[in-house]
C-alpha cells in the first residue's frame, strides 16, 4: 500500500474512494440570536475513522494542506479529519472534489458546493435568497431526516425577522 500511496496519481484517487465512502459534505442549520435572520449556515466536510487507521486522516491533511483531526466527542476510539472553514473550502476542499469526481456524494458535493459559493458571494444577507439557501441544504443528506429543526420552522422564523413582533420580542 505504501509503494501505491506513494505516487501522487494514484493518492488522489486512493482519497477520492475513501471520501466517497466515509465522507460528508454537510450544512448545519444552527439558530443563533445575533445572525440577521436569527439562523446561519455552517458548511463542513468530514472523514470519520477508527483511531488505528489516522494515516489516512493524515493522508488528507497532507494533501489537501488544509483541516484537521480530532477525536470524535463521547467516542475516544473514533477520529475526525474536518474542514469548517469556508476559505479552506472554497480553496482546497472543492476545487479537490471538482477534479476528481465522487461517485455517491456527487449530489450532495453539488449543493455543498453553491451552498458555500453563495454564502462567500454573501447572498445569505438577502431574506429571499437566505430562504432559498436553506431549501437547498435540506435537500442534503437523505432529504434532511436527520436534522434537529423542521425546515418549515427554520423558515417561518427568517420569515418573522424584521416584523413589527420580532423587534418587540427583541428590544
């Protein structure tokens, strides 16, 4: 494995199946209070492994020269090599995964992808266009099942910012 890992060619693509099958381009819907609509958007990409097999979390750090690795909370057996910030993504992360082209997450990458390109274009700043972003990411893994909040609350609150109600609750 060492001879085959060791020229580049076959690296990328020897990532490029290990993202495919342990990875995960996700959007987390998170409300906070100080955010203009009162939710924000926090893209991130991740491969999960078992602690014996860190050469591979290390593998991707190497090569992506962006991310790191931590220990998946409650589970002290289990790493993370993660990516959360946008500029890494935008950077590293997609124009990676624009070249070397996944075969099951290739839907979701697709979203991740304008998901992130909206939001560096700041296109979140715009209620309707904030609205549409977060459509689109509950289209994300498996039609959003897993996620915390329904879509029509997420919605019905950016709706509420900056009503006559909203501003009394807040002030």
């Amino acid at each position: 494995m060492k001879k085959l890992l060791s020229k580049k060619r076959y690296l990328k693509y020897y990532l490029l199946g290990v993202a495919d099958s342990e990875g995960c381009f996700s959007i987390a819907t998170k409300k906070q209070k100080t955010a203009r609509f009162r939710w924000i958007l926090d893209p991130l990409f991740q491969i999960t492994q078992h602690k014996n097999n860190i050469k591979v979390l290390e593998l991707f750090q190497k090569e992506l020269k962006c991310g790191r690795i931590i220990e998946k909370p409650g589970q002290k057996n289990i790493l993370v090599y993660l990516v959360d910030n946008r500029r890494q993504l935008k950077e590293k992360i997609i124009p990676f995964f624009e070249k070397y082209k996944l075969l099951t997450k290739q839907k979701d990458f697709q979203t991740f992808k304008e998901v992130v390109e909206a939001l560096e274009n700041k296109e979140h700043h715009n209620k309707g266009k904030f609205k549409k972003l977060v459509k689109k990411v509950f289209e994300m893994n498996l039609q959003g099942k897993q996620r915390r909040y329904e879509l029509e609350k997420i919605l019905n609150e950016i709706e509420e910012t900056g009503s006559s109600e909203t501003i009394r609750q807040t002030s």
